[in-house]
C-alpha cells in the first residue's frame, strides 16, 4: 500500500521491526545472545526513536481531528508501553530463556500490524493534505536531531547512502541541521513555517523548490534562504534530491497549513 509521504518514513520503519520481530519468534537458545544484540541495536538506532516520533507528532495530530480518547490510540499507547517494558526486562532476563523473546517478537508483529493497517489509513483520510505535510516537517525533528549533549563538533560524513526522507540531523544549543533525500517525485507538500528563517543547502540530485508562488531550479551546490511566513513546496527532480534544512533551534515544530492551497493527495 502506497503511503503518503507524511507516513513513508514510518512505514519503512515498521519493515524493520517486522523484520526484528521475526528474528525474536525464531529465536532458541543457540541464537537467543545474537538476537538480544540485533534487538538492542534497532532499538538503540531506530525503535526508540519511532516510538517518540508517533508519541510526539502522529498520535496528536491525529487526535486533532478525531477523539484523542480513541480506543485505538488508546490500545498503540498501550503497546507502546508494554514494549518497551520488555525490551528493558530482557536485560534482567536469563539469556537462554527465549519464551520472552517470542513474546516481544508476537506483540511487536501485532502492534505493526494493527498500525498499517486501521491506524495509518484513518490518518490519511482525516488529515488534510497541508496537515500532513505539516506532520512530514515535525517528524524532521523529532526523528533525526541528536541530543545537544552529543559531541557536535565531530564531522559528519554526507556522502553515505542517502535512504529516504530525513536521513541525518544534529543539533546544537542555537542551530538544528537536518538532511533530507527524495526519491524522483517525491518531497515535501505545501506549507507554511512561521518560526524560523530556513536555510537549503543542495547536497546532490536536482529539483525545485517553489516558495510563495515563484518557482527555482535546485542542484548540486545551489542554496537558498527562505524566510518564515513564506509559503513553500519542495520536490525531487528526475536524479532524486538530496538537501541540507538548518535554521535556528526551537521547541517543537509548530508549522501552519498555506492558507487558500487546494488540497492535493500524496507527494508534490
């Protein structure tokens, strides 16, 4: 099922924790030490991460525009809780007990599951299109930017393989960096940033960028200032693009729908 691109991150986050979870339903005694290791590494990397970015960003903007007491909602959060609370007993556990691992492997399939299929599709029919690309330029943050007591002073290597969506970020106490990679096509919808004047940078790949009306060219080399309050839409040309957003650091991203944008479904 093709998501929007709102969710597309998400969703490939969740082949990885099918993927983890099968590993844990197949997990023995022989195998149970490796497949701990796998699990600590995902969620270390990306678990953790995905379950603050539905927390913080999807679930609220969903409750928006439906009942926040949802019991759907309701049951995530509660798996999400349930989750975590196992990854963190499996450290106490005995390593060769692997009912455990079973365990989290079926709950982890259950609950990815449960969100592909009912969550993500009423997300999609009841947000608005400048909405959820206001969810896109949210889960930015909240899914890439390192903590401030990170070592921001060691080089980042930008030329690694560039994935899909936000794929790297850092942050200091005044500045935020994110990279984004877009596939041909794909980008970032139509919206509006009141907060922070935006600075692009152009890693690689080609595209445009259209902001308040006036369209731009984008490639390799190029950068472009746009300023809060500007309206803007971003897309990847025939060769995908690959761009550097950094602004100065705020609180949550609290982005406004364009005002009078016809809606439009899917990537700009």
């Amino acid at each position: 099922m093709k998501r929007s691109s709102a969710l597309a991150s998400l969703s490939r986050d969740h082949r990885q924790a099918l993927f983890i979870s099968h590993k844990l339903r197949k997990a023995c005694p022989e195998t149970a030490d490796r497949v701990r290791i796998d699990l600590r590494a995902y969620w270390d990397e990306h678990g953790g991460t995905h379950f603050r970015a539905e927390e913080e960003v999807l679930f609220p903007a969903y409750a928006a525009r439906a009942d926040p007491y949802d019991p759907l909602l309701a049951r995530l959060l509660c798996d999400h809780v349930a989750i975590r609370h196992r990854i963190q007993a499996l450290d106490h556990d005995s390593p060769q007990h692997s009912a455990a691992l079973h365990e989290l492997g079926r709950l982890i399939n259950q609950h990815v599951r449960l969100e592909e299929r009912e969550l993500f599709p009423l997300i999609e029919a009841a947000l608005p299109d400048p909405e959820l690309a206001a969810v896109v330029s949210a889960l930015e943050q909240t899914t890439t930017t390192t903590s401030v007591t990170d070592d921001v002073n060691t080089p980042a290597d930008l030329d690694r393989p560039p994935g899909v969506g936000p794929v790297w970020g850092m942050a200091s106490e005044d500045l935020n960096a994110t990279m984004l990679c877009w596939d041909p096509g794909d980008g970032v919808a139509e919206h509006v940033n009141d907060e922070r004047d935006v600075l692009i940078i152009v890693i690689g790949g080609t595209g445009t960028v259209v902001v308040d009306g006036r369209e731009h060219a984008l490639r390799s080399h190029h950068a472009l200032l746009i300023e809060k309050g500007a309206r803007r839409r971003i897309s990847a040309g025939a060769t995908g693009l690959r761009y550097a957003s950094v602004h100065q650091r705020r609180g949550p991203l609290e982005i406004s729908t364009a005002p009078d944008v016809p809606p439009t479904r899917g990537p700009v």
